[in-house]
C-alpha cells in the first residue's frame, strides 16, 4: 500500500541535488575535523560539587534537632482534628 507520503519521496528524490549542498557538507565535515581549545571545567565543576555535598552533610550534622513531639491520631483537643475542620463541635 503506498501512501502520499511514499509519493512524496519519490518525487524529492527525483529533483536534483541542491547547488549548495555539497558546500555545506564539506563546511560542516571541516567543523567537525577542526581541533578546539580543550575546557577542564569538568574536573572544576566536579570538585566543587564534592566539596558542597561534604559541607551540606557536615552542616546537616551539627544543625540542632528539634525534639520530636508524641501526638494522640486521634485527641479532640487538636485544633486541625477533621471533626473542628468539617464544623463539628
């Protein structure tokens, strides 16, 4: 079954090739094949990472703790109790 989108193809195929394109295709291979300036920003980057995620779990270490507070689930004198929330008494 061949739909319009085969046709289509067929079609672009049958056109001729672009004038510029083997232009663009020899810029692009010529890009690609140039050497850069190497960036070490990896090795930076990565150390100052490490040494942040060493002061957060340092710092989280000697934060004071609050004391954890023991709660009744279910005591009528809680000001948020579902009963006080949904106009119970």
């Amino acid at each position: 079954m061949r739909d319009d989108l085969d046709d289509m193809l067929g079609r672009l195929a049958a056109r001729p090739v672009h004038p510029g394109l083997e232009d663009m295709s020899a810029s692009v291979l010529d890009r690609i094949a140039a050497p850069r300036p190497r960036q070490d920003r990896f090795a930076v980057t990565g150390a100052l990472a490490a040494v942040l995620a060493v002061g957060m779990g340092l710092g989280g270490s000697w934060a004071m703790q609050a004391p954890a507070h023991k709660v009744a689930t279910f005591d009528s004198s809680l000001a948020l109790a579902p009963s006080t929330l949904l106009g119970g008494s």
